[in-house]
C-alpha cells in the first residue's frame, strides 16, 4: 500500500493531542488516589473529577482501600 498524501503537520498534533489526553487521565487517577487516601467517597469523587464511578473504585481496590 502507497500512501499518496501524508500530513506530517496532522500526524504531529494528533500525536500531541493524544499526548494531553493521556495526560489528563493520568492526572485523575492521581487526583482520585489522594482523594481517597483523604477518605472522600467514590461517588463525590467520580462527579467532581469526571472518572467513571466504576473506575474509581478499581482506583480504590488498586491501593487497598475500601470504598
């Protein structure tokens, strides 16, 4: 297969976006993992931070505190 056209421009800020995505999730998880330490509840912290509330309780079981 030829690839007749390639956007070296396009390529490099969807590679920048994906960069800031994943950033940005990083960052939730962080934040939920101090949050729980705090002992706020699952269920605050998946509405302020915009984490599933499924996903914050895996955040929960995966450092041993139960939610």
């Amino acid at each position: 297969m030829i690839l007749e056209e390639f956007d070296e421009e396009i390529y490099k800020q969807n590679v920048r976006e994906d960069g800031y995505l994943e950033g940005q999730r990083q960052k939730a998880i962080e934040d939920a993992e101090n949050l729980l330490r705090e002992g706020d509840t699952p269920e605050k912290i998946a509405r302020c931070i915009g984490l599933s509330l499924e996903q914050v309780r895996e955040i929960a079981e995966s450092i041993s505190i139960k939610a």
